[in-house]
C-alpha cells in the first residue's frame, strides 16, 4: 500500500504550541503538540532526521470531546502518513485510506483507541513546519448498489442423494478440476470446471445421473459519554432532523429505558458479510473473531476489505456513551464475523451457504444477510432450513430494485425480511416490497463504520436489516430462553402499522418498534 502525499497550500492556520518533547517507548516517536482551545489549531515542528523523517504520536482519545477527524496539512515537498497503532507502524501497514478536501488535506478519522503515529518525510536534515487542526465532519454520503447476481460460474453446487464414494467419481467423470466438500451432512458438494461451457456441460449430465438430487450454478450475489455521531442517528431517535418526521424510528430509547435495570445476556449475532474491522474502539469487545472463519480467503480471521459487514456490525452492536462514533442497538450483542463476500463485494452462493451453516455451528442466536441476488439457490435453501430447524432467526435484507419482487434469499420461506424506510416513515423508493415481505425498518442515511475507520451514510436494505436483528438480539439476551418463532411473532406484532390497514405487501406488518417489542416480551 502506498503511501499518501499530501501537497498544499497553507491557509490561515494559525497557532502559537510547539512541540513537546516526550517520545513514546519504542519508536522514538515525539508528542503531538496541544491545541489551541480556542482555535483547536497547532503545529507540528522539527527537523527531518539523516534519512529524512520525523515520528510524532497522538491518542484518539485526547481529542474526542472536540471533534471527530484531524486535518494534516503539509507543504508540496513533505510526505504524511498516518498509522492506527503501534504495531501497523513498526510493521508499517499504512492506514489505507485519506479523505481529501479539494486536493490539499490528509483528514484522519478518530475512530481507534489507543495510540496513533504520524511520519512525516522530506529533505534530510532541514527544518518543517505541518498545521494541523481538530474538526467535527458529519459522515461521508455514499451510496451502496443495487443488489444483484452473477449467474455465469465454472463452479457446480451438487447435493448428492448416493453414497460418499460417487461424489469423487462423478467429480472425475465429469472432468471436474477440483472438488470441494460444502457440507457433509447436507451432502453439498462444490465441482469446479476449467471454463463456463464445461461447468454447463457437466451440468448437464450430473442432472441425467442417479443420486444427484439436483445441480446449480454456484453464481455470486452481492450486498446489499455521548457518541459524537450520535446526533445523525435519526434511525435511533428521529426529532425532525433534517426534515424528518419527529418519531419516524425505532423507539430506540424508549426501549432503553424500559430495559434499563433488567438483567441481560450475551447473545452471539453472525453477520454474514464482507467481514469486520475489530479495531475500532466501538467494537471493543463486541467482536468475536475466534468464532468468525473467511471463507473467501480460506482463514480464521475474517477482516473487512470492503466496509459492507463494518456499517452492519456498527449498527447492531457498536459500543455506547463511549465519545467515540455512535451507538448501537444491543450493548450485550456480540457479533460473529463471516465473511463470504470479496472486496468487490461479490460472493458465490457456495460460501453463502457455507457461510450460513457455520454460524448455526458456533450457536449463533440471530444471523444477518445483507445479501441479495435475482436467482434463488437451492444450496442456501438447504442451509437456511438447517438453520431454522436449529432455532436460528435469520434476518434478511428485502433487495434495493425498488420492484414488486424480494430478491434471493429474502423471498425464502426461512427467513425475516425487511425493506427499508425513510425518515418520514414510508418505504424507501429503493426498497424491494411484495410476496414475503414481513418488517421495514430505517434503511436510508444510516451512519456506521466502513472498514477503514471512517463514518459514511448509506443507504439500502443491507442497513434495515440489521436494525432488525439488533432488536431481535436484545428480546434475546432479555430471555435466553424464547424460540426463534417467539422472536418473529413478536416482531410483527409490534411493529408500526404503516401503509393499508394490517398485513400489505409494501410495508408488511408495519415498521420496527424496539419498545413496544420488549413490552410484548412475556
């Protein structure tokens, strides 16, 4: 990864600190100077060592009652770069991404706890002088596409009826260059070909054999103190902001207040995803990585290379009254990160499905899929019944065509799907709705984490599902004991009948209440 060249000029950053000279252990590294409290301005100086560069650190955690990011400024001839801790500074992993305000700003948001460096690089041996500034910036605005799906594969998805011993002899016999075991208990079985019209070939001749129950495509889908960016939550509690109509959300402190001074347990929620960024302050403690696995990459540590499963993680769990980015909805959820989507993030249905048993296996009370396709896939059918056959609530999100159709797998039988909603309380004009539709729940201008640290608005269902399964996770860890059917029934019951009057197909059973959910909890 590249290092990030910051050239500018500087304008009226004006402050009289300088530095102090207190070095952390280790590095070498130089205190960043204070802040003029009234400005929130300083600068950074000093003198490039014989190879050019000077380290200085900071901790997040100084800053945060005053803003959310620091502005770097440096001259046209200097490099900054910024590293969210120690260990990725001696090992220097680059923190990966910078925002930029008309070419002339590195802006780093505060997002880590503990100790932050910046190395600044230029002429050996001369002098520098880098402004720099605290600000409070809102979330980015960005857009998430449409949900959707890859259907050419050189990958089968087999589900044998026959014995163990024909799996691999109908591998060879098909010319099959790989074959790999999606479950045995299922009997789902992964035959890889070296192009699609062979992958179509083989198709059709497993379909002609005894003891194939059926054959597919393994095609792709694709997804869908207090906090400092608690104020853009309209979801949580919606006063009008922005527009909005003053009690357009969740109910979301009601509901913590009602839940105040019961007893709550942990409860293990499996995001099925694009995987999770687990160093933010806001996730610590809240992400269970020794329970996630990568199926994309084949290894236990499932970390986010996109942001997708970061944004769904941070609204169903992120650590609250922290100062740092935001709240969310269950301060007992602890999440499980699965990742079967790449950093395109586009995954095939095999990993999905794989996806989804493996979170039933390390007991998982709720799973999230902010996952859609056009096509439906009998594999992930196969483990989405396996998961309601365990008790699992597997919440889904509705697909963001805005059509009269669910996408793949919210239309399955198995699972809570939820459209989303805006701040006025109607459908969002992106949300899928029809057949199968069960909840809505905010989906539009939601803010959370991407992963890299920054705080975005985005839009769609992926966000609305997991507002469900945030709150299903707190009916959880109140009773430990209620049936993922209990769960469902309630969350129906409870929600905002919107739209006609009970049951419709564009707002099903109305949209999400979290308080009057806990009330109706027996």
């Amino acid at each position: 990864m590249q290092k990030w060249l910051v050239g500018l000029t500087v304008f009226g950053l004006l402050g009289t600190a300088v530095p102090i000279q207190t070095e952390a252990a280790g590095t070498g590294a130089k205190k960043l100077p204070s802040l003029d409290l009234e400005t929130k301005k300083a600068y950074i100086k000093g003198t490039f060592d014989s190879k050019g560069k000077a380290l200085f650190y900071f901790d997040t955690k100084t800053y945060l009652t005053g803003g959310t990011h620091l502005k770097f400024a440096a001259d046209v001839t200097e490099a900054v770069t910024v590293y969210d801790s120690q260990t990725n500074y001696k090992q220097q992993l680059v923190y990966g991404r910078y925002d930029q305000v008309t070419n002339q700003s590195l802006i780093f948001p505060l997002s880590w706890s503990g100790r932050q460096y910046i190395e600044i690089e230029g002429k050996k041996n001369t002098s520098f002088v880098v402004p720099f500034k605290l600000e409070r910036l809102q979330p980015l605005r960005e857009l998430i596409g449409q949900s959707g799906t890859v259907a050419k594969s050189s990958s089968l998805v087999v589900k044998m009826t026959g014995p163990s011993s024909q799996k691999q002899q109908l591998s060879e016999k098909t010319d099959a260059v790989k074959r790999e075991t999606i479950d045995a208990g299922l009997k789902l079985e992964k035959f890889t070909y070296r192009t699609v019209m062979q992958a179509l070939a083989a198709k059709r001749q497993l379909e002609q054999t005894r003891g194939v129950a059926y054959v597919e495509l393994d095609s792709q889908m694709h997804g869908l103190g207090n906090d400092v960016f608690k104020s853009y939550q309209w979801s949580l509690n919606n006063t009008g902001q922005r527009g909005g109509v003053k009690g357009a959300d969740i109910n979301f402190e009601a509901m913590k207040k009602r839940i105040t001074s019961k007893k709550q347990s942990t409860v293990l929620v499996a995001v099925i995803d694009t995987g999770i960024n687990p160093t933010y302050a806001d996730f610590a403690g809240r992400v269970r990585m020794d329970l996630g696995y990568d199926f994309v990459n084949r290894r236990q540590l499932a970390i986010d290379d996109h942001g997708h499963g970061s944004h769904i993680a941070g609204i169903i769990a992120a650590n609250s009254n922290n100062t740092y980015g935001m709240s969310g909805i269950n301060a007992k959820a602890s999440i499980i990160p699965i990742k079967v989507l790449g950093e395109d993030n586009y995954g095939s249905n095999s990993n999905i499905a794989k996806g989804i048993l493996h979170a039933v296996k390390k007991k998982a009370k709720v799973i999230n899929i902010s996952i859609g396709g056009g096509f439906s896939s009998r594999a992930i059918e196969d483990a989405l019944a396996y998961a309601k056959k365990q008790g699992v609530l597997v919440v889904v999100a509705a697909g963001n065509e805005g059509t009269n159709k669910l996408s793949y797998p919210a239309r399955s039988q198995y699972v809570l799907s939820v459209g989303s909603s805006n701040r006025f309380d109607k459908r969002s004009a992106f949300s899928n709705y029809g057949e199968g539709l069960d909840l809505i729940a905010p989906g539009q201008d939601i803010p959370s984490y991407l992963s890299d640290g920054v705080s975005a608005f985005w839009s769609g269902t992926s966000m609305a599902a997991p507002h469900v399964a945030g709150v299903a996770s707190v009916l959880y860890s109140l009773k430990p004991t209620i049936k993922a059917s209990e769960v469902e029934s309630i969350l129906k019951k409870s929600a905002q009948d919107l739209g006609k009057k009970g049951y419709d197909t564009s707002y099903g059973y109305g949209r999400l209440d979290a308080d009057r959910a806990v009330r109706l909890l027996k």
